[in-house]
C-alpha cells in the first residue's frame, strides 16, 4: 500500500505505549504493547493495496484533484479499505489454517488463534474509525454492503470444505467467487471512488467488476499452482492443503482419471495436518500436467476482457478522460499479472 495510506492507518491504531497510567500495572500494560504491536503485524508488511489503488484511480477519474478535501477524504476511505483487507485476512489465515501471509508466518502461528482473532476484531473497529474520518455519504452502506457479500462469499467456500462438498459446477464456483472476491477487490473500491467525488456510483461497475473479479480470481488460483514464491506472498500449492474448490481442480475433475480422483478425493477428505505430502504433490502434477490451467487462464483471460470493455464503456463521460484512460490501464495490468 502508499506509504501515506499505511501512515494513515498506523496513525489510527493505539502505540504499545500509548495508555500508560498507574492505574494499571507493568504487567498489564506489557501485555496490552503486545495487542497493540499485533493490530499493527499486517499492516507493516505491506502488500500490493490493489484495492485502495483502484479506489484512489477512481476517484481521480471522476474528478478528484489531489490536494483537495475531497482527496484528503478519498484517502481516508482508501485507508479504511486497506484495514479491511489486513483484518479479513487475519481471519481468513485462521479459517484456513494457513501458513503464512506476505512470506512470513500468519498471525495465529505467531501468538494463537484466540488472540489473533482478537486482533482481528480490534482492527474492524479501527477500520470504521478510518471510514468516520472520510465523512463520505454513502460510505458508510457501501462497506456493510461489502462485508455482507463478503462474509456470504467466504461461507460457501469454507462451508464446501467443512462439510468435504465436491458434487459442484464450475457455476459453484463462479458464484462464489463473485461474492468473496468481486464486490471488495473492483465493485466498491469503483464506487467508493465516485462517492469520494460526490457523484452517484454508475450501476454499471457492477458488470464490469463481477467480470474482472472473477477473472483476478482465477489468476490468484492458476498462480497458487505456479506462481513464483518470492513474488506471490503465499505458499505456492496452499490451496489444494486447504481443500480450495477452484476452477482449474473442478475442471480437472470432469476428465481425471478413476485412480487420479480417488486419491484426490481421499486426501480432500482430510485436515490438512493429516494430508500426505507425497499425494498432494502428486495432485499438484497432475493439476500441472493437465489442461485446467490452460483452461482456466484463457477463461479469466475472456472474462477479464469483458470487464475491460464493459468499464472503459462506464468511464466513456467520465470527468477527468485521462484520469479514467490510466484507471482502464492500471486494470488491464492487474488483469495480466505473473505475480
């Protein structure tokens, strides 16, 4: 993210000494330095702030000058976006048992599941303070719109892998993935940005976003198989561990072959402590080897098309033209990412 939205953000969270009185002993006082240092883990790792970019882009591309009020409050809303995305993603490294996040070990392996969920609360709160700060109408029900879709989203995925669901359709999935991922990372960073310039977000990002988010999806999976483990932040085949249902393994499925799917099936059906890593890098071979990959890009491929078109169609009257060309441009490149 900007260095300046990560300011913002680190400005609005408590300092490991920030509420020293003698009312409370060093103990406690220790321990609360302790919280304070994990709202702020996340954060200060970074992370590419895909998200407050495309809102930041715009609300440039409807008008917004830098400099201005309505900047200053396009950046708090850009800010609020981002402690979003590091709360979420606390809980969804919990919810996944993950490993790591942006190459070091997740939240909950450091200090817990209980107080990294705890952290992840605390930080929710803090992104409403940063959503406060902007003093945007509007955007205040844009963000309970997203957690909604969001949270919806994340049920289905983590409901298929509690309850080991594999009888789905590539429809499943498509459908999940506009909850989960299209409403939060295109839908209401375009819309919060027409709302930073006090215009009425054009109901056409709808479109364009369920397109593009399904097509970002699609990378981020096709990149988990492949991608590069420096660049990627995750690690690489962390999704078959956690019994992800993707594109790529639900098209796989239709033509593997009875053995190849029995093991697959069989591995599934296990927590990931209780995986084999031998089985599971058999499957990832056979996921390689096979043509879900190709499949799969040349579908996020035409989907990401789609939403290109359908977005430089929305920004055609926009109010700053270059503006909204360098926002078109910026998604064609996210679009076409390696890493």
């Amino acid at each position: 993210m900007r260095p300046e939205l990560l300011e913002r953000a680190l400005s609005l969270l408590p300092r490991p000494a920030a509420h020293p009185t003698s009312l409370q002993p060093d103990s406690v006082q220790e321990e609360l330095g302790r919280l304070f240092a994990m709202l702020r883990d996340y954060p200060i790792r970074g992370g590419k702030g895909i998200r407050s970019e495309l809102l930041l882009a715009s609300a440039a591309a409807h008008g917004v000058q830098e400099g201005t009020q309505a900047w200053e409050s396009a950046l708090w809303l850009a800010t609020a976006l981002e402690l979003f995305q590091n709360w979420v993603l606390i809980h969804d490294d919990i919810e996944d048992d993950s490993e790591e996040r942006r190459g070091q070990p997740a939240l909950h392996r450091l200090h817990g599941v209980a107080l990294a969920i705890n952290a992840g609360d605390a930080l929710h709160a803090y992104m409403w303070a940063a959503v406060h700060r902007a003093g945007v109408p509007g955007a205040m029900e844009e963000f309970l719109a997203m957690i909604h879709r969001t949270a919806e989203g994340q049920h289905l995925d983590l409901a298929w892998v509690e309850r080991r669901e594999w009888t789905l359709t590539e429809a499943d999935y498509l459908q999940m993935v506009s909850l989960k991922t299209a409403h939060y990372t295109v839908i209401v960073p375009l819309r919060l940005g027409a709302l930073a310039a006090g215009l009425v977000p054009d109901e056409r990002f709808t479109a364009a976003g369920l397109a593009l988010g399904a097509a970002f999806q699609i990378r981020d999976d096709v990149l988990n198989l492949l991608g590069d483990p420096a660049k990627y932040g995750k690690e690489i085949g962390g999704d078959l561990l956690e019994g992800k249902r993707t594109l790529i393994v639900l098209h796989w499925l239709q033509t593997a072959s009875a053995q190849q799917k029995d093991i697959f099936l069989e591995q599934m059906h296990l927590d990931r402590p209780a995986k084999d890593a031998a089985a599971i890098a058999d499957i990832h071979r056979w996921l390689l080897d096979s043509g879900s990959v190709s499949y799969a890009q040349a579908y996020a491929n035409a989907q990401a098309r789609e939403g290109i078109r359908l977005l430089t169609e929305t920004l055609q009257d926009a109010p700053d033209p270059s503006a909204a060309a360098r926002l078109v441009g910026a998604v064609q490149e996210l679009a076409s990412r390696e890493a």
